[in-house]
C-alpha cells in the first residue's frame, strides 16, 4: 500500500469541519491529547507501517516548509 495524498472524502470541507468541531470548547493540552488518540486510531486502522513512515515524513517536510515560509515573512 502507498501513501493517499489525494482526497478521499466526498465532501472534504465535512471532514475538515468535524475535526475542528472536536476540539471546540478543549483546552490546549485537551486538544494536543485529541490530536494524539486521533493519530494512534488512524495509524492503527491504516495497519501499515510504511504508510505510516511515508506519513510521518511528509508531515515533518510539511512542517520544516511552513517554518521557512513563516521565517521569511518576518
């Protein structure tokens, strides 16, 4: 299996409003611990530990992309 980075989702705005709905009313550390479980379920039902390695990496390039671009705002 390989890494999806296109949309799976039908109505991908539901998708994205049902995760920002759950962490409506947490606290910071409540929201980082939701983030958390969240993480470890979907790795779980993904199953695949390359996938989840690809994931992982892409995340992190993802993360290191916007510091560089917030950096050179500044």
């Amino acid at each position: 299996m390989t890494l999806s980075t296109d949309s799976n989702f039908a109505r991908p705005d539901d998708a994205f409003r049902a995760i920002v709905e759950a962490h409506r009313g947490l606290s910071e550390a409540q929201s980082a611990d939701l983030d958390a479980a969240l993480v470890l379920i979907l790795a779980n039902h993904i199953g695949d530990i390359g996938v989840l390695r690809e994931a992982i990496a892409l995340a992190k390039r993802r993360m290191v992309t916007a510091d560089q671009q917030q950096q050179q705002q500044q």
